[in-house]
C-alpha cells in the first residue's frame, strides 16, 4: 500500500462521491472512463506503479518540458523517460556566456517526479551564429550541423559536467539522415567524426555519460550500414532509430525508410530484425537499441494530412508498437509527444485533455511495467500474442493480425480492453472477440 499525498486523497474522496450520485459507471463509447483514467492519477506527486524506463516520452522543445505540469502528468501516466533537446544556442548565445536557468528548473522537476532526462544536444534549432552557419536559408528549417568541432566539444563537456549528477544518457544529433538536420547533405563519415568527438567530450566531463547514437529517422538501412562501416558502434553505447510508418501499423509491411518508397519493406517486427542483423555484422551484438522517438498523428490537422489516422487507431498501434518493442528486447521506446508541441501528436493535448492514446499508453504501463515475455504467437497464425509474467499473475497481448475471431477465456481468466477496462461481455460470455485492435487476457498464476 501507497500513501497517497494530499491531492491524491482529495481526489480519490472526490471520485467516491461521485461514483455514489451516479451509480455504477457505464461505458458508451471509447472515450468513456476518462474521468477514472486521468484526474486522481494525474493528482500523483509521484506514480507508486511498477512502470520501468522502458515507457518514455519525446518533444521536440524544451518549451514543453519548462512547466511543472508536464512532469506532473507524465508520472501520472507512466512515463519514467523523456527525450528532450537541451539547445545549444539556447544555453551558450555568446562564445563562453552559459544560461541555465530554464535547464536547472527543467533538471529539477524530472528529480522530483523520478523522470528520466535524455537530452538531443541537436535538435531543431541551428548552432548559436558565432560558433558557424545557421540555416541554409531565410526561408528554409534546413539546419547545418555542428561546423566548429573545438566549439561544439566544450559546449558538451559544460553541459554534461553541469548535470553529471543527474543526467546519464546523452543524444548528439537528431536524425542525422535527413537534410533536414545535416544541410545539404547527410553524410555517415562526417556524423561519426562528430560522434567520436562528442563521446570523448562527454566521457571527459563525467566518465559514467552514455552516448545514444544515430538516432535516424526510419529504419535507414543504408545510414545505419555506412555509418557502422565508418566506426560508429565505437562510439556509442546504444543505437537509436525512430520508425515512423504514418499512417501505417506496425503489423504492415511498408517501406522501412518512410521518405524512400524503394527501401526495404517490412512490419516494424521485421525492421527491427534487419537492424539487429546490421549490428551483429559490425561487432555490435551487445550495444542497446532504442526507440527513442516514433508517434502516431491522429488530427487532419497536422501539416502531412495523410499521415493522421482515427484517435482510436492511433490508440492501437501505439500499444502493438510497446508490444513488439518488449518481444524484440528494445531498451526504451519513446513517445512522441506526451504534450504540447506538435499537438497533432500528444497523448495529452495543450487545454490538458487526454487522449484515447494516453488512456492506452496508461494500460500498457500498467499491464506490462517491468515483465519481461515468456512467449509469444502460441496461437493461430491470425492472431498476434505475447505474454509477460507478473508476480501474481500474467497477462497476454493479443490482437487479430486481419479481421475479426474470437477465442474462449479459461477458467479464471478475465479479458480487458485496450484502454484497461474490463471486457464485459467477454467475461460474462466467456469469449473474447478479437479486432485489430489488442486486448489483454489477465490469468491468475497457479
């Protein structure tokens, strides 16, 4: 048992009282139960839950992490990670001037909700103007990486020095397979002198500091291939990939590189596979693979309108992509984005309304914490399912891979949606009609 803090207490006794005024709470439609989802976890100082580091968060801006509300939220929902860019023009405008203080608040509330930082030292916003080129025009978000490498290693050494005490993981330089990142052109060879440098500058200021490396966008077989061929598994303690498939799931077999219609094509399952196989061949079997970004739009509005799919689909991928990051021993998958911005995204939109998502990422949070699987697709071909042992009990993922079936529940079992509210009819019949959409089956351990 758990104290609960003043505000928990509150909103537990408020909970009570109305569950009393309207009797026994029915569920009408996906988005139903909100109310018992969101407001007296959200209350939480901090989550008493067995979630691990494994469930993370991602955004693209400090901006989003300087609020107090943030760090409040995300512990509620499970989040024990999040990915954030700690801006170089930000925090060094001028040649040896260093400003701290939004990053010393941001450091300050991850500590106190017990949330993980793993910050991008590169991210969106070009290098500060004196220590080289900016953008590739007025016009464009093109960025040019880090030119001055004296520059760029000091900048990393103050950094990591200042936060040794509580920053272990570091991220060099978002997705630099795209122009976007590395005007005008990507180049592994040049990416992996950065990556030497920044690691030995890391190391210099604190001798426990972990590289995350790569970090490309999809699954750049290619990058990946030319950047372990320049030495790049020497330099880092994980590789990062952010397998954006929008608007398509993690079961289909697309193009693995989302921006290179003629990439190799797999599930997600499948790409993590040929990256593992990459890794082996370069002598880097046991260096850790991350997930470190991967969203999922649901809103039409967001500036690529055919990536956006239904809230509630965007629910269901998300927890097929946790799913199959655990079976295929992925160290961390990181949502993007927990709020804010990019709110086409958010598991929590900018009024501080929860999404079908977020209520789904909460049930994989719950359901899975720390469990390791014990096995999987011990059923029909049709039907996807893994298992993850608990103390007490187990529980099963299960989705059908196309169209519907069903499958009888054995003595003892109960079956929950995909949100983690109890499938009603399911229980009373004793079968559970299985969609694409996963489903839990929870059984006691004997």
């Amino acid at each position: 048992m758990h104290d609960l803090d003043p505000d928990r207490r509150r909103c537990s006794q408020r909970r009570r009282n109305r569950a009393r005024r309207q009797g026994p709470h029915r569920r009408d439609d996906d988005r139903a139960g909100f109310d018992r989802v969101l407001p007296c976890r959200a209350a939480a100082r901090t989550w008493p839950g067995e979630t691990s580091r494994f469930f993370g968060g991602a955004g693209s801006s400090a901006a989003s992490h300087d609020d107090e509300e943030f760090f409040r939220l995300a512990a509620a929902a499970g989040v024990r990670s999040t990915r954030l860019p700690f801006e170089w023009a930000e925090i060094e405008p001028r040649k040896n001037e260093f400003v701290w203080d939004r990053y010393d608040r941001i450091v300050g509330w991850a500590k106190r909700y017990g949330i993980e930082l793993v910050p991008t030292l590169f991210w969106d916003n070009p290098q500060p103007a004196w220590a080289g080129k900016g953008k590739a025009n007025a016009s464009s978000d093109d960025i040019y990486p880090p030119e001055n490498l004296n520059a760029w290693t000091d900048f990393v050494q103050h950094v990591v020095a200042r936060y040794k005490n509580d920053i272990q993981w570091w991220i060099p330089v978002n997705e630099p397979n795209l122009s976007r990142y590395w005007y005008p052109r990507p180049d592994a060879t040049a990416y992996v002198a950065l990556l030497r440098v920044t690691r030995e500058a890391a190391l210099r200021a604190n001798p426990d500091a972990k590289i995350l490396g790569l970090s490309v966008s999809g699954i750049d077989l290619k990058f990946l291939e030319d950047a372990f061929k320049a030495g790049a598994l020497n330099y880092v303690d994980a590789v990062g990939l952010h397998p954006y498939r929008a608007p398509r799931g993690p079961d289909e077999r697309v193009p693995l590189q989302m921006f290179n219609p003629n990439a190799s094509r797999g599930t997600l399952r499948e790409g993590f596979q040929a990256v593992r196989r990459l890794m082996d061949k370069y002598n880097g079997s046991q260096k850790k693979l991350w997930v470190d970004e991967l969203g999922q739009p649901y809103r039409e509005d967001f500036v690529l309108p055919n990536w956006s799919v239904p809230e509630a689909t965007a629910a269901a991928y998300l927890t097929k992509v946790y799913v199959d990051a655990k079976a295929a021993a992925i160290e961390r998958v990181l949502w993007f984005s927990f709020w804010g911005d990019y709110g086409s995204f958010a598991l929590v939109k900018p009024d501080g309304t929860p999404t079908l998502p977020f209520v789904a990422y909460r049930a994989a949070a719950d359901r899975l914490g720390t469990a390791m699987v014990t096995g999987e697709d011990t059923r029909a071909a049709d039907i996807r399912s893994v298992r993850f042992p608990r103390p007490t009990e187990s529980t099963e993922v299960l989705w059908s891979v196309q169209g519907t079936t069903d499958v009888a529940l054995q003595a003892g079992e109960r079956a929950f949606d995909l949100y983690g509210f109890p499938a009603g009819e399911a229980n009373a019949s004793r079968r559970l009609k299985l969609t694409t959409s996963p489903s839990y089956i929870v059984r006691p351990k004997s």
